[in-house]
C-alpha cells in the first residue's frame, strides 16, 4: 500500500537556507506536498469558531497535517505564538511551541536539566551587583564563563580571564539590565563540544566540533572544524534525557567533556543541518521527514 501523502509547511524565512531547502527536497521527495511559509508574514485572527492563520493575505489555516518550525532567534516570540497557533490547529509539529522557547533561554534550559539532574556546567544568575566577588568565587574563580542568555552561534559567549575584568563585565552588564548566566569555565573542554543531533528522542547523528586556536568557542559560525566522534553510552543517555525533559523530539544537544565526566550546555530546537550531513554523510533531514510519517496522526500506523 502506498503511504498517504502530508501537507507539510516548513516555517522559516527564506527556502535557499540549507536546512529548510534540504528538508524541502526530501519531504517532496516521498510524494509530500511541502510549502516553505514565511512565519514572519503570518498573522493570526482569534475570536472566530477557529482561529485562523494568514499568510500575507492568503488564509493557510486549513489542510495542514505537520509543520516543521525553524525559527530564528531574531523572532522566537513572533515565530514560537505561530507555531503555538499550529498545535493548538491540530497539525503535528516537530518541535511544540513550549520546547522553543525553553531551550532559546540558556538560564531556563540549565534551571530544567538542573532539575532532573543533568550534568551541566556550574552555573550562576544574579541581578544585584553587591556579591559580584562572591559568584566568582562560588563558580571556582577566574576565568569565568559570561552568557547571553538568548546567545546564539557564539556571540553572546564571553570569557573573563581574570576576577577584575570578570567583576568589571559583570557589572556593566547587569547595569544594561542585559539578561546573562555566569558559568565555570571547563577549560579542559579544549575549546571542543560534542554536536549530538537527535529526531525522535534518538540519536540519528553526532560530530565533533573544535575551535580555531584563537578562541574557546567550537561554534562553526565562529571558525570551528569538525570531526567524528564516538559517544559514550553515558553521553548518549543524557543527550537522549535531555531532548526528552525540554520537550524536544527533534534538536540538537550540545555537550563538552570535563574532568568529572560530559556536561550538557544547551539545545538547539533549529539545530542546523549542513555542518552535521556534509560531516556524517547521514540523511538527518531524511530522518525528520520519517519521524513525520510515523508520527502524524492521520497517516501513523
Ligand atoms: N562553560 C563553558 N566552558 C568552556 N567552554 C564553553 C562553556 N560554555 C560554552 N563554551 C564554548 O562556547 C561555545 C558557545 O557556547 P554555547 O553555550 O553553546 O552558546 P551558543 O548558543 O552561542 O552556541 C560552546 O560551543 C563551547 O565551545
Ligand atoms: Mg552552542
């Protein structure tokens, strides 16, 4: 018997972008209808017997089976109300609205994994500059790990080498009244993080990412290269717990090794699929259209 076919809308801003043209073509591939919707052009009109989704000036609310969010960090309040408007529609989605903006906050991300466990950095946030001194000294002292917290691709990551110039950022920022976590530096990470893509709370793929000698930041947005890798049993456990407790079935888990043991550092609801199928040679947007086909109500077994 031949497979129903979906109607899929892949939210994301432009359809020459890697993932979303990946996604695309492989969704399109099994027969699927797919439609790349711009959500930052969607407008929602509530008050009727059901809400109803506009694309411009075309209604799109009607026929959809699943959508597959890639929201950008610009527009995570604007594109995660869109993607809530889809759920509470009825399609399926990849990535629920709640899990966005969980793990697009680095402080939410660490207080949920803090709660169930999960090995993370030490982690701090205060707002009061009075004890500056002692939150260094509570984290192991310089150097000090400084975030954003809605960072991305490396910007947003700082490091204060020394307890003056930590206190003196620290400071500075919390004047701004910019939102930032303060985190131990786990220097023996060697400015290296394990990428672990997972769909379906499994893991489908996982690379090595390493910093150029210049920085300690792995991101391949700020020059990072890549390798393979092999996880441990226990790496695969807490990247597999952690997709699970922020309610992402489709991310990717960003860990680094440290003296006692792997640590997690976030989740990416949009993680990226260039770097992870170039390095893997693994169909990982193949894999999500799969998880699609098993899982949207009306075409599951
Ligand atoms: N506590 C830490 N100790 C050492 N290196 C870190 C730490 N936190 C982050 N890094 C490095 O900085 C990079 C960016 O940090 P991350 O928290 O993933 O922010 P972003 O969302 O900007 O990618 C990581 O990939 C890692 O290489
Ligand atoms: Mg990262």
């Amino acid at each position: 018997m031949t497979q129903p076919k979906m109607n899929i809308y892949i939210l994301s801003i432009n359809s020459r972008i890697y993932s979303t043209n990946r996604l695309y073509h492989e969704a399109t591939k099994k027969g699927h209808n797919v439609r790349v919707v711009d959500h930052t052009r969607c407008a929602v009109l509530l008050g009727e017997a059901k809400p109803q989704i506009y694309l411009g000036s075309e209604n799109i609310t009607h026929g959809v089976d699943a959508i597959i969010p890639r929201i950008g960090t610009s527009v995570t309040r604007h594109g995660s109300a869109i993607v809530k408007q889809f759920e509470m529609n009825g399609a399926f989605t990849t990535a629920k609205s709640l899990g966005i903006i969980r793990s697009r906050n680095k402080l939410r991300t660490m207080q949920i994994l803090a709660r169930k466990r999960i090995p993370i950095p030490k982690t701090l946030f205060a707002k009061d500059t009075a004890n500056i001194k002692e939150h260094i000294e509570l984290l192991g002292g310089a150097p000090i790990i400084i975030k954003l917290q809605e960072g991305t691709q490396g910007l947003g990551v700082m490091i204060a080498e020394s307890k003056k110039s930590a206190k003196s950022i620290i400071e500075s920022l919390y004047n701004m009244n910019v939102n930032i976590i303060l985190q131990e530096f786990i220097e023996e990470a060697n400015g290296q993080d394990i990428r672990v893509y997972i769909v379906g709370n499994k893991i489908v793929a996982s690379m090595m990412r390493s910093s150029t000698e210049e920085d300690f930041r792995s991101n391949v947005h700020r020059g990072g290269t890549t390798e393979s890798v092999t996880l441990t049993a226990y790496e695969k456990k807490i990247a597999i717990h952690t997709s699970k407790v922020l309610g992402l079935p489709v991310c990717g888990v960003d860990i680094i090794r440290s003296k006692r043991g792997p640590l997690v550092i976030e989740a990416n609801s949009s993680a990226g699929l260039e770097g992870i199928e170039s390095h893997t040679n693994i169909n990982v947007a193949g894999e999500i259209i799969k998880y699609l086909e098993k899982n949207v109500r009306r075409f599951g077994k």
